[in-house]
C-alpha cells in the first residue's frame, strides 16, 4: 500500500524541484490536450517553448514581446507573493490592474479633451505644436495608476480588518466590478469622439507626454520593464533583508507567534492588500500607456489572475517570479502562435496554463509528505 508520511520538516529538495516537474507535467499532459484536439503535440510544445525564441521565422517579433508580456505578471507577481507569505490571499489583482488603468488613462485624456490638435490647458487653448510641454504627465499617469489600484485593494483590506470578511472572496468580486466600469469607460466616459460610435478611448501614442515609448527600439524594453526589475530588487530587500519582511514571514507560518512578537494584524493585512493593489495598478498604468495604449472592453487580458500562478511557481520568491514570469509569459506569445499557425484555440492555451498551477499546487505535496510503499496487515 501507499501511505502519505508528514516529513519532519519540509523537503528544500522538493521545493525547488516541484516547479520543473510541473512544467514537465504539464507539457506531457497539454500534448495529450492538443492531441485530442486533431493538432500535432510535438509541433505545438515546440510553437509555444522554442520557437519564440530560437526560431528565425519567428524569434526577431517574438523576443521584443517577452518583455512586454512577462513586464505586468512580474510587477502584479511580487505585490501579491508579499501578502501570500503573510496569509493574506488578493484574488483581485485583475480588478486592481484594470482600475490603475483607467485613472492613468482618465489622466491623460483630461489634458487632451478635444483631440491632439485644441488642447484646453488652465484656461488656454494651443494647438499641439504651441502647447507647453507637459512633461510631467506621464509621472502624474503613473501616481493616478498606483493610487487607483491601491484605493481599489483598499476596499477589501478595510472590510477584512473592520468587519472580519474574507478578502479571497471581496477582492475576486471586485474583479467583476472593476469590469463593469471597464466597459462603462470604454463606451461612456473615456469613448473617443473621433471613434465612429465604437467603443474604446483615443490612442495615447497620439499624445507624446502620455506615451510609454520604448527605452531601446525594438527590443520590448519601456518602462514597464524597468518597474519589473525595480519590483523584484524591492520585494528581494523587503523580505529578506528588512524587519517588515520578518513579520510578514512570521505572520504567515506562525500567526500567534507574530501576535506575540508585536506584529498589529490590521496594519499587515492594510500594508500587504494595499502593496499588492498598488503594484497591479501600476502594472495596469504601464499597459495602457505602453503596449495596450487605449482603453478597450476587451483591454484586461487575465494578467491579473496568471500572476497568482506566476507566484506560487517562483515559489513566492522575488528571484523565481521573475524567472517564472518570463515563462509564463513565453506561453503567451507561443501560444498565439500556436493559434495562428495550428489554430488552436484560446481557450486551449489557457488550459494548459492552468494546468501548470494544477500540477504545481499537485506536487507541492511532496515538500511536505513523503510516500512510503507498506505492506498490507492481514486481519485474522
């Protein structure tokens, strides 16, 4: 018989090795998928691990893209992996980056409110080439993007430590909140008036100082990448080198211990969800003045629920999350590949994404337990 043993203490061996079986596990098991889906296994594993990256047919679009996509999953990845080693679990980063979104975009467009020829600025009206420069619009975007999505997580931080509700189901509500005001803004308030009727805001490439222009031509690399890097340095310091970091590790393994260690509950779980929000807003702030640059119905692409995979399979260790964000966002690109070159389907892709969390979370069991084969008692 097999028989689950609790280990004394947990495997680091396991730790460490569950995530690689995982993606293992989960190319075996998504090849299976796409087999029974008519399409070649081995070509679509192929389309969505190698060849964005070493295929010349392929790789000089697609390795520009891994920055873009792997900029927002690390930057919402830390903010949440801090509250998860707390115990304080935010489902609603996707709520929180949609938010930062808007207000950054709101910003924008209210220092362009008819068009990018008549700017109306204190009073004045200029025409793009007399306006004044306004450099410092794309600062105040990123300030309405953090604060937007920070006020958003505020929401259920303030009912958690008010009222004792459980902020998993607060926050993933929000989400479909924060959508609803999504799709008002993108036919009401924000829709542009040179749209023809269609639902979405003006584009913020129009607008130099709202732009998020790349640092370095075709390379993917903006702003938002350098946030990422700064996110992974800044939760790597919190964490492991700040006594913040100690209560917020504490807080998580032994609550009782923190409580005695004078850790206050209320202002962690404030510190952690509104960390967390803020993150995620920005996150949202760069997409849409970046790689998005307007605001559509359709603009939240699920980065804020494919963080949560990207930070449990970094191990919720600023290091792994920036490694795992890159693979995760390696499965996006090839898997749009896959769509157009195998026609898979979208939801296919997302399968196989969730996949990886399932095995992951599956295997996580072998950090703490080991299986031992027994022999089986006979009973008289």
């Amino acid at each position: 018989m097999l028989r689950l043993e609790r280990r004394p203490q947990p495997s680091r061996a396991w730790v460490w090795a569950a995530p690689l079986l995982a993606v293992v596990l989960t190319m075996l098991a998504g090849g299976v998928l796409f087999a029974a889906l008519g399409k070649d296994p081995v070509a679509a594993i192929r389309l969505i691990f190698w060849d964005p990256l070493f295929s010349q047919q392929f790789a000089a679009f697609s390795r520009p893209q891994l920055l873009v996509k792997a900029a927002p999953l690390i930057l919402i990845a830390i903010g949440l992996a801090i509250g998860f080693r707390a115990g304080i679990w935010n489902i609603g980063a996707e709520g929180q980056y949609i938010i930062g979104a808007l207000c950054a975009a709101a910003v924008a467009m209210a220092f362009f409110p008819s068009g990018p020829t008549d700017v109306r600025f204190l009073g004045l009206e200029f025409t793009m080439d007399s306006a004044p420069s306004r450099w410092w619009l794309f600062p105040l975007m990123v300030a309405a993007g953090a604060a937007g999505g920070f006020a958003w997580a505020m929401i259920p931080a303030i009912l958690k430590t008010r009222f004792n509700t459980n902020e998993i189901l607060v926050s993933l509500l929000l989400v479909y909140v924060a959508e609803k005001l999504l799709a008002a803004a993108a036919v009401g308030w924000l829709r542009s008036p040179e749209g023809a009727g269609f639902p979405g805001s003006r584009n913020l490439s129009r607008f130099p100082e709202a732009a998020n222009l790349e640092l370095i031509p075709n390379t993917g690399m903006h702003w938002g990448v350098v946030a990422a890097i700064i996110a992974v340095i800044f939760g790597y310091i919190l964490l492991h080198r700040h006594m913040l970091g100690f209560h917020v590790q504490l807080a998580g393994q032994a609550p009782r211990a923190a409580r005695f260690a004078g850790v206050a509950p209320a202002r962690l779980v404030i510190f952690c969800l509104g960390l967390s929000g803020l993150m995620a807003g920005l996150a949202g702030m760069f997409e849409v003045a970046g790689p998005a640059r307007m605001i559509s119905i359709d603009f939240n692409v699920g980065y804020g629920f494919v963080a949560i995979i990207v930070a449990f399979l970094g191990r919720l260790h600023p290091v792994g999350i920036l490694l795992a964000g890159f693979l995760m966002a390696l499965t996006y690109i090839g898997g749009e590949l896959a769509q157009f070159t195998l026609g898979l389907p979208s939801a296919a892709i997302q399968v196989f994404q969730g996949m990886l969390l399932f095995f992951l979370l599956a295997l996580d069991m072998l950090s703490n337990y080991r299986i031992r084969l027994t022999s089986r008692e006979v009973t008289p």
